[in-house]
C-alpha cells in the first residue's frame, strides 16, 4: 500500500549522513517517567508544546512554547487535556512537555489563537532540527494517545500514566504501548543509474516520488521492499540495501529507507491504483525536466528527497541547485 508520505530528513546531506548515526538532540530520560513528583516538579519549569486538537503553533523555524503558567492562566480556554514528558535537552537539562488538549473557546491571547496553529505536515519543514525532534514525538505520542481512549481487551476506560509513556485500562489495569508502524520507501536504479519515481493521482499535478508502503505482519522490511516495488511497479529487485530511517508520525510511522537496483528496468509499468505513473530518470532527463516545470520533486523535509538529492549530486558536476521547487510540503 502505498504512503501518503515522503518521510523526512531536514537536511540534504545524502545517505547515511552523520545525524542518522547520531544521538537525539533531546533526552528522552525515560527513567524519569515513573517519579510523578519528578515529572510534576519539571513541568513547573518546562517548555511546553501545545497539542492543540493535533495542531502545533510555530513561527520562523520555531515552535511556540508555553509555560506551566501559561497553561494555568489559559484554563478558562481549554480542556484541562494531558501532559506527556518530552525529555530533556541535552545542554542544560531543559525539561520539555507536550500538552495534548482541545479548544473550549478561542482566547484572546494571540499566541493561542486558532488561526496561529497548523499542522505538523503543514509546518515541520520549516523547523530546526531540536524543535522538528521535539515536534515528531509530541505529534505521535499525541496521535496515540488521541485514538485509544479505551482498552483494547475489556473496552474500559484508559489513563495516561508514566508520563504519557503508556496508557493504563482502569478496570484490569492492562498497560498499552504507544504503536509505531513501520513502512519502508525505496529509490529504485536500474544498471545505468537512472532511477525510477512514481506519481499517485492524489498528489499535486507532476510530482513524482519514490515508492513506499506500509510492513505487513510476518514480512521483513526487504521482502516488503520487493513487494511494494513489484506492486506499484512491476518489477523486481535484486540489490536491496539499507540507508536510513526516519521518525513520521502521520499518524504513526516510522519510514525505513532503502535503495534497490532491478536488472529489468524495461517491465516498469504503473499499476494504475495508487500509482498511476511511473519514469525512469537519467540525471539530465532530471535536470532537464525540473527546468521545464515538469517535474515536481517531493518536499525538501522528506526522506524521499534526501534520497534523490544523494543520487543525483552522487555523480560530479551535478549541483544541488539543479533540484528547485518542492520547499513546502504540499506544493
Ligand atoms: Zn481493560
């Protein structure tokens, strides 16, 4: 199946760069999460992100925290809501919290208004690296905790518990886990180098990706690999290799990044479904078609686009400046 998604990357560095490899800017301090004293204590001095029916405030690159006595001062407003402990940065020991809540009436202080929120999608490739890491788990974990209010083995009533990192069934005290599902998304090269993109008719007109999909139970990410490419392309894979991985919390996704090379580049065919075009790439074709306006590339922020970034500058005299267009998400 494939995603209505790019996955991310934030930055253009190809391949395995060095953040991949790296430590999260923010400490998640998980054993933190069972000392409700602690965590009751931190949010008196923490940054807090407001989840505000799924939607984040953000402005120049940064997201827009309140304090706990914002949130006091703003109670009249909103639903008391719930509180999930973020972490802690790592250079000062700055705790942060999401704040999953719900509008009861729009107030007047300006920074809340309704019209300053937007999504994740609609903002995140507009953050810096912490605030988009901050900005990820908040919107995940809130996703989560949004959509399962009940338990899944008796149908009681859940509660939030070890700082947002669970819920709890209040009648067989079950814990539940926050869910993250994994998909996998490929850029496929034949033995020329060209690669292969596709385009879903959902999408805006000649923006072409790659492809794509959801891991299915019992499947490996390379055997989902050769499915989906086979699926949505109609060829085989021989070459899969691993290159990255991305958190994407729409609504709770984690994108597994690979590249594969068909030795049958000439069976490449569009389902017709959800992909409803297919083109192979050489780098001039690329070129040439991104200067003529008629070829879209995906957002800036998406793995997707890290990965033909990487491909393309990979050969010499091929600038990255050739790949204009596609800076916000849903251009
Ligand atoms: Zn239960």
């Amino acid at each position: 199946m494939m995603l209505c998604a790019w996955g991310d990357a934030s930055s253009l560095t190809p391949y395995m760069s060095a953040r991949n490899q790296s430590l999260s800017p923010i400490d998640r301090a998980s054993e933190i999460r069972a000392d409700a004293a602690k965590l009751s204590l931190l949010w008196q001095s923490a940054q807090i992100l407001p989840v505000i029916d799924g939607h984040i405030g953000a402005n120049d690159g940064q997201l827009r925290f309140l304090t706990a006595e914002n949130v006091e001062f703003l109670s009249a407003s909103f639903e008391s809501g719930e509180r999930y402990f973020l972490g802690l940065a790592r250079d000062g020991a700055q705790p942060y919290f999401a704040w999953r809540t719900s509008w009861i009436n729009e107030p007047s202080d300006e920074a809340v208004k309704f019209e300053s929120f937007r999504t994740l999608r609609e903002v995140g490739g507009d953050l810096h690296e912490v605030d988009l890491t901050l900005a990820m788990h908040a919107v995940g974990l809130c996703n989560w905790h949004a959509t399962h209010p009940r338990c899944s083995r008796c149908g009681a009533e859940t509660m939030s518990d070890l700082g947002g990192s669970v819920r709890v069934c209040v009648a067989d005290s079950s814990q539940h886990h926050p869910r993250t599902d994994p998909a996998i998304i490929v850029l496929v090269k034949d033995g020329a180098d060209r690669i292969l993109l596709g385009h879903q008719s959902i999408w805006p007109e000649k923006r072409f990706s790659t492809f794509a999909g959801f891991v299915e139970p019992g499947e490996s990410f390379e055997e989902c690999v050769s499915r989906e490419v086979f699926e949505e392309a109609g060829v085989y894979c021989n070459d899969i290799n691993y290159l990255r991985s991305q958190a994407w919390p729409f609504p709770a996704s984690v994108m597994i990044a690979f590249e594969a090379i068909t030795d049958h580049p000439d069976t490449a065919k569009a389902d017709g479904v959800e992909i409803t075009e297919i083109q192979w790439f050489s780098r001039q074709e690329m070129k040439a078609a991104i200067a003529k306006a008629e070829l879209l590339l995906p957002p800036m922020i998406s793995v997707a686009r890290t990965m033909i970034t990487g491909w393309y500058t990979a050969k010499a005299g091929h600038s990255v400046e050739d790949l204009i267009g596609g800076e916000a998400w849903r251009s």
